[in-house]
C-alpha cells in the first residue's frame, strides 16, 4: 500500500499517521510508503516503512502531482481551510477548498488507476438548525462558504467516481471533540475548548447556551472511519458517495456533566457563557443530528460514550497539549 | 436597465435578447444597454437601445469582467458545453460549466453592487429516473458530468448570493422542445429532433423508447421563465436559490401525437426507433417529473399544450431553421 496524506501535519492528519505506522498494515496489506504533505513541512514520523514529507500548497497542481507518486492507492484529502477562517476570507476558501480539490482529482486521474480517495467534507455542508433529524438523502443546503465548498468538493469527486479517474468516499464528518492544541479558526472551536481548556486549568468562553446541540464524534472515531473508508468496498454505494457517519447529539450540558463526571465540578466551573453572535451566526444551522442508518449498514463503526472522550483526551492529548502550549 | 447575456449566440440566448430589443423594458424600466458575450460574435439584434457584441471565452476572468461593465443590473448566465460534450470532454466541461460560472461570479461580485444572475441549471442535475416524482428539497445527485457542474454552479452563486456578492435565481430547465436548428451534442437532442425533422420534411430516429417520458418546456416558458427570474423579488427564496420550474412531464409517445394532430400522419411516419445505448445511459437517470410547487407559488408560468409547443415551433422557427440549413 501507497498512501498520501494532503493535511499531514494537522490534528487528525498526525493521528491518521501516527495510527498508519503503528499498524504497518492497512486492509492488511503491508503499507509500502507514506507521503504527508501539508503547507508546513510535516513533522518527522518513525514508521516501519518510508515516510516522504513535502511542503506544498494544495491549490498548487504540481505540488500536489508530486504528493500523489504513481503508484498511490490511497489518499486522505483532509487539507483544508477551516469553516471560520473561509467565511472571513472568500478567496482563501475557494483557492484551498475548491481548487485543491481539483488539484487532488487531476492529480489522481493522472495516475489512471483509480486510486481510493478518502474525503472529508462535513457536517457544515448541511443546514437544518437545532431542530432538524436529517436522513441519509438530505439535500447539502450550505448555510456557509466553507459548506458550500465541501458540497462542492463532493460533488467533484462523486462525479470523477463516476468516471472511474478514482474511487472517492466523502465522509461529513461531525465536529471533532477533544481536539489538542489550541483553539483554531472554526467556527465550532468552542466544542472542544470548553473540555479541554478546563483540563487544563484554564478559563475559556462558551459562545452558545448549555442547551445548544452538536452533532460530534471523537478524534479515535474518526481515524477509525478514515481507514474504513480507505479500504471498504465502494460499490455499495452506487453513485451515492457521501456518507454521513453515525457520529452522536450532544448538547453543551451534556458535555459539561460529562467534564464534571471525569474531573470534578471544579473544572466545570472553569467555562463561563458568554455569547458570540458572530460564532452563533454559522452553528445555528449546522444540523445537530442524523439518521446515518446507510453508514452503519455500510459498517462504520458508532461512537463512544460522552465520558470516553474526555477519558481519551486525557489519556492520549493532555501531556502533548499541555507541553506544545508551554502549560 | 443594463443587461448582459452570456451566451448570447445560443438558441435561448437570441430568443431571449429579441424578446428585450422588442419589450424595450425590463420589469418595466427602461432598457438602457445590453451585452450579448460568446464564444462566437452575436449576430447583429436591432433594438431601441445600444448593443455591444463581444467575442470571448466565458472562462477568461477578463473577457467576461468586460462583458459585465459597472452599472449592470441583470446578468443571464446562460454559457454552457452541454451534456453529451461535457461526457465525451470532461476538461473542456470543468473549464466552460465551471471555471466560467467562477468568472462570472468574480466579475458580479467586483461591480459591488449586487447585480441579479439568472443561471441556467439543469434537470441533469438531478437523477432519480422513469419513476421519480421529485420535490421542490430533493437532492441533487448527478449521474453526469454536465449535472454536476451546473450543481456545482448553483452552489456557488448561492453561496454568492448569501454573501451578496449578487443576487442569484438558478433556474433548473427541463428539456427545451421544440429547439430550432440542427441536432446539437446535448444527450437530450432527439426531444426536438422528433419534432422538427420530420417536420422539415426529414427522416429521423429515436434512440429511446415510446414510452420514454421527458419533464419539457417550451422555449417560449423559458423565456418567460428568465425573465420573471431577472425581475422577482429574492426575499422569498431565502438560502434556496434553486428553482424547479413547471415544466410538464410528456411521453414520447405524447410527443408524436402532437405532431400528428399538427402536421399529419406522414409527419410522425418520418420517426424511426433506433435504440443508442449511449444516448440512453445518460438521459435514462435524469427524472421526469417533478412537483415544481415552489416555482408555482413564486410565480412561474405553467406549460401550454403540447401542441401549442409544436405549433409555436411552425409559427416563430421553422422558416429560419429551413433557410439556416438550406432545405
């Protein structure tokens, strides 16, 4: 197995690698190489096989050639520019979101043979509001730029699918909670500041009251559905490449009790509510819960509980967040 | 009133500029200019205001920002490479259907004024088959490269229009019958063909079934259809700026009986039935039917007759398509 990850130095990108040379295999194939490529130079990865790190930008045709070697079986396009940041700067979403995608899909129709592609568009690609429990069908009726360029971007290679120049699978992936780090430019950062701030001993902002739901899943979750779709069989799926993955509803109480249950009322204490209409604008119609029944059907695997994710948090993210933010 | 048509040389695109030469007005204000753009110069229109002709390609930024000039109120986006061309010329499709609707979107958003765009969308867009009936939220799930980059084109200037970069109506036409002219590259051609041929005095053949049913408009609807776009108020649509007109849902059996009541038994004698595979693998997904309540509710008008289709044909093309062909 080939691989290349477009993204390789973000959050998940590092997880999707460090998982990938942990495993030496994928599907159960031995895994031959490993290319991350991000605008960043990739931190170094000890792996049992070669990994290559590139610079390089994903609207950069070329560069993006050269991170999709002949031979490539499999791609995890998660480069991307975040749902915040592409509504406060259009071209920058565009440049990245649409045009690295197509970069990606030339790129991967040069090699003609039809390489997996593994996607990750998002939840942010749906509206609905609060209210709303969307079926497998729904309609992508962004409600903003960075949704808007994930539609897109599906239907780009849902259509390139189609045509047999790759074999794409989109997953919408929920918000992701507990990221590590810092907070980012999306939109939905709040979601997991407000476990992870407080594990840390800090104070952080809630900008949406206690009963606002989100539809999440957790970083391990999503790896896991990374190297489902990576290595599933696509022709299930027909013409449909979309998946909406059986992530889980949760509302900020919910979370908070799930942060008190693991550490103590006193971290709990650590978030106020303080309301950002700015931020509030985008989430409010971001739907917060769906069906995904073709997902399980189609064997992606469900979430944990609440307290797991923090527990895994803990267990895998704390330390390194604590160290990188000088805590 | 300043008016641009992109694909001003296209079947609609003439129909559409004679209509305004003669009108005058549109949504009573007086026309003031109009730019017709294509790949080809316009022909010369005679008209009650200036008409400036340009040549260009629709994916050149700078040819299309000089046909949409400072001050234009109403943009017709109706450049395309239609489908069995944008199937048998995948890149060809990507630089016109979408890389042209980018240009034009950058070329409304600098004028920063919020200039109206009526974007020519497709029931290609869509697929579901014989069978559907579809609703005014169904999704679109493209089963060519055609319908995909017009889904593409919609999602972009509706995004566009939430950011008021302009204000977009997209229009998803049915099949156009009865289109003058030749037979052209759309998978959809033989719908006026088994019209127009025979009555042209031609032979001609059907790649698809009797029973085969098409959702169609008229070109005189279409017009009517794009003018009401240019000229409604967009409050109502809200995020959803894609429009499901009422076309109607006919049988090409339909079909051929309305010819004969028109023109005679040995008018319908000149069809024959040849099945064209390919032909059929395209048009076979696209639906037949749909419930068009919105556009009803926003105004759009009903089909007439398909006779009066037929009729329509004799009375305002049949003489220039004979002479354009010298029959």
């Amino acid at each position: 197995m080939r691989i290349t990850i477009l993204g390789g130095n973000g959050f998940l990108g590092r997880k999707l690698a460090a998982r990938l040379a942990r495993d030496g295999v994928l599907g159960g194939r031995p895994i031959a190489a490993l290319t991350l490529f991000d605008l960043a130079e990739p931190a170094p990865l000890p792996a049992p096989f070669p990994v290559r790190r590139q610079a390089g930008d994903v609207a950069d045709p070329a560069a993006v050639a050269a991170a999709i070697p002949p031979g490539t079986d499999v791609v995890f396009h998660l480069a991307a520019v975040v749902s915040a940041q592409a509504e406060a700067d259009y071209d920058l979403g565009l440049r990245v979101n649409l045009h690295g995608t197509l970069a990606v899909l030339q790129a991967c129709r040069a090699l003609g043979t039809c390489p997996r592609v593994v996607f990750t568009s998002s939840v942010a690609s749906f509206s609905g509001g609060q209210e709303a429990v969307l079926p497998d069908d729904a309609r992508q009726l962004p409600a903003n730029s960075y949704g808007a360029q994930k539609a897109i971007g599906e239907l780009l290679l849902q259509d390139a699918s189609r045509r047999r120049f790759l074999d794409a699978v989109n997953l919408r992936l929920p918000t992701v909670m507990v990221r590590p780090g810092r907070p980012n430019r999306a939109a939905s950062s709040f979601v997991s500041a407000i476990i992870r701030e407080p594990l840390l001993g800090l104070e952080t902002e809630c900008p949406v009251p206690e009963s606002f739901a989100v539809w999440i899943c957790s970083p391990r979750s999503a790896i896991a559905w990374f190297l489902h779709a990576a290595t599933m069989d696509t022709a299930p799926l027909g013409l449909d490449r979309g998946i909406n993955p059986p992530g889980r509803s949760a509302t900020v109480a919910k979370m908070l009790q799930a942060l008190e249950e693991v550490a103590g009322a006193e971290a709990r204490a650590r978030v106020r509510f303080v309301p950002d209409p700015e931020i509030q604008a985008i989430v409010a119609d971001w739907p917060a819960a769906f069906e995904a029944d073709r997902a399980r059907r189609l064997g992606f695997a469900e979430q944990e509980p609440l307290e797991e994710l923090v527990r895994a948090f803990i267990a895998e993210d704390l330390e390194a967040t604590r160290r990188e933010r000088g805590l």
